[in-house]
C-alpha cells in the first residue's frame, strides 16, 4: 500500500469532517437568525410539517471544509511535487462547485420568495447542461478521458466520438438531480453519498490513484461532519446548495475513473428514486389520476408505508453498498 497515499487520504478525511462540524457550528446560528428555514409544502407527508423552520442550505459547510482542505493539499503538493496528477480533481471539484452555485442561488430564491421554489427548472436544467458540458470538454481536452465507452463487467469499449458528449452530459446532468431527489428526509442523501465515497476510495487505493483518494477523502469527511448535524432529527438541511454539489461530486468521480456508466451502479438508490418521480408523472398522467407509488420520491413512499425515516436510511444505505460491490465487480 502507498503509505503516502494513505496519509494523505486521513489526514484529508479527518481535516474536512473537522471543519464542516466546525462550520456547522457558525454557520446554523447565522442561517437561524437570518430566518433561513426551509418551507414544507402541505403536499408532502403531514409529518413533515414539523420540520418547517429547520435551517437549510447547510450544504455550504462541508463545500466550504472541502474547499479549504483540498486548496491545503494542492498548496503542499506544489511545494513537494507535481500537481498535474490534481487537475481532474480540481476539474471536478469545479464542476461539483459550479452545481452548488446552482442549488445556492436556487435555495436563496426559495428562502426570498418565502415558498418552496427556487428558479426555474429549464433555468437549472440550462446551467447544469453548461457545467456538465464544459466539465467533459476539458476532460477531454487535457487528457484526462476519452469518447471511448467501457461497459460495465465486459472488456468491451465503444467509441462514440461526438456522442460520447451527449451521454456524459446526459449522465451528468442525471445524477445531479437525482441527489437533489435524494435529499427529502434526515440524513438520506449524506449517508447514501458516503458509502458512494467510501466506494471511490477503495478504487482509487486499488488503482494507486491519489486524485481520487484525495476527492473521496473529502467527500466521506463532508458527510460524516454533516451528518452530526443532519442524521433524524436534522438540525440543518443541505438544501439544493448542498445535494446538486455532492451530486456533481459523485458524477464528477465516475469520469475521473474514466468510467461514467459504473455511477449508475454505485448510485442506484438515486436513480431508483429518478424511476419513481417518472413513473410516477407517467403512470399519473397514463390513467388520469391514479398514482404507481403512494408517494414519490421511492423515500416518501416508504415512509406512507409505515418505515421510520432512520429505517429508510439504513435500507437505502445497504442497497448502495450492494450497488457498489456490484460496481467494484463491474470493473473487475
């Protein structure tokens, strides 16, 4: 094992979760006094209604901890080494901060106008074609990836030249939101995220790949920290600032892998909870008002069944662990 590595993959972890706790405890009472509670629709379940006030957009505590960190480790590496092995981190820490922008401006919308919508969904969907976008452009540009597309468990790779920018973008663009949907109850999307992050770094230490250490690293001490504050009952919701970050995060960690299809694997509770919210519409509109689920995203439909939100985090946890062993083995 790279012992170097392995530092370094603590000594991040560790450092990020320490500052998001620390952030959290500044940053709460400054959304509580500026009255940056979320809105409850009365469409969602009535339970819920309880939580209305809870902070949200604490999403810029772990953004920020990560920041902060990863920036510590590109100014060290300067010093000590070659930093072109950082730049599909930095590539991809751009595109996850450039979704969070989004989500920040779209929370800040929401929190102004004083109920639960923010901008526009052609508006975020526009930015988000722009981030995934011009995150894949330079990807490929410096290097870093290829059109050339591996399928999962085969040695098969297909080039797909120019269509390999509408599938990435696609793909992008889909896992992003599909965090977003993710987010709807205490402490899902950061739990989901970290088995997701705890997947990238068992790949990375496999491939001997510090980049990706380094952006699991952040990733699993982001969601530790805020899970603190955020596992039943949350004291602080991400908000879309937090949920389109992780999820570029995510996305962004596939490419650098160089293999985008394996996200749909390690990130299938995500995209089970995508199924729903269309099956749903499409089921909705099919029969005139009857409903597939009784509610959606999948998590609001287990909990009309009876489940305990903890009893739907940790259900939703192991079906991602399985998705990413499913995942390691898609790869080898």
């Amino acid at each position: 094992m790279n012992h170097q590595m392995l530092i370094e993959f603590v000594l991040t972890l560790v450092g990020v979760f320490v500052l998001t706790v620390i952030a959290a405890r500044i940053i709460i009472p400054i959304l509580k006094s500026h009255k940056m509670g979320q809105v409850i629709l009365d469409i969602g379940p009535r339970w819920h209604k309880s939580k209305e006030g809870t902070p949200t957009m604490g999403g810029i505590c772990f953004i920020l901890a990560m920041l902060v960190a990863l920036a510590v480790v590109a100014v060290y590496t300067a010093f000590s080494g070659d930093t072109s092995e950082l730049i599909p981190l930095a590539l991809t820490l751009c595109l996850a901060v450039f979704n969070g922008i989004i989500g920040f401006v779209d929370d800040y919308c929401k929190l102004v106008k004083k109920k639960n919508e923010g901008l526009k969904a052609y508006q975020k969907f526009l930015l988000q074609l722009v981030a995934a976008g011009a995150y894949i452009y330079i990807m490929i540009v410096t290097g870093h990836i290829n059109t050339a597309l591996h399928i999962p468990f085969t040695d098969i790779s297909l080039e797909l030249g120019w269509g390999y920018y509408v599938l990435a973008i696609l793909i992008i663009t889909g896992v992003v939101n599909s965090v977003n949907l993710t987010d709807g109850i205490d402490g899902l999307a950061s739990s989901v995220v970290f088995v997701i992050g705890a997947f990238f770094a068992v790949v990375a230490f496999y491939l001997h790949f510090p980049a990706l250490s380094l952006a699991s690293a952040s990733l699993i001490g982001g969601t530790l920290g805020f899970l603190v504050y955020n596992f039943h009952p949350a004291r602080v919701f991400m908000g879309d600032t937090g949920s389109l970050f992780l999820g570029g995060m995510i996305a962004g960690m596939a490419f650098m892998l160089d293999e985008p299809l394996i996200i749909i694997l390690a990130g299938i509770v995500c995209i089970m909870e995508t199924l729903s919210v269309m099956l749903q519409v499409g089921y909705f509109k099919l029969t005139h008002g009857k409903r597939l689920f009784k509610m959606a995203p999948l998590h609001h439909h287990f909990e009309k069944c009876g489940w305990s939100e903890n009893k739907v985090v940790l259900i939703f946890s192991l079906i991602t662990l399985v998705g990413c062993v499913l995942a390691w083995f898609g790869l080898y």
